[in-house]
C-alpha cells in the first residue's frame, strides 16, 4: 500500500493533477472550511434575493454495502 504522504505529494506536488476546488489532502484545506465556503457563498446569494437549494447524499451506506 501507498503512504499517503507519497500520493498527496505525487497529485498536488508533482503533477498537478487535482483542480484548485479539490479540497482534500490539500494543506490548509478541510472539510469544516469547505462548510464555511459554501454557507457564507449561499448566504451572500440569498442577500443578493437568489434562491439557494442545496441537496446532500450521503454514500457512506452505499459503501458499508459492498462486500469486501
């Protein structure tokens, strides 16, 4: 198996493989900020008089599924 510090290197390091959106295994970058992007995005549209919907799927039962 890969260490991951190897992959995260190799991606964003390296290659410059992952977009400037991709929020994981980035420094700096995690999910609580992402949250924090995305409320003060929708919260400023709404100010704007936008409509803001917002759909989450949870994958994780899909995943806990899958026979290994």
């Amino acid at each position: 198996m890969s260490d991951p510090d190897n992959t995260v290197q190799h991606v964003f390091e390296e290659n410059n493989l992952a977009p400037d959106r991709q929020w994981a295994y980035r420094p700096g970058f995690n999910t609580e900020l992402l949250l924090v992007h995305f409320t003060e995005t929708w919260r400023r549209l709404v100010d704007e008089g936008n409509v803001v919907a917002v759909a989450f799927i949870d994958f994780k039962k899909a995943f806990d599924s899958v026979n290994h």
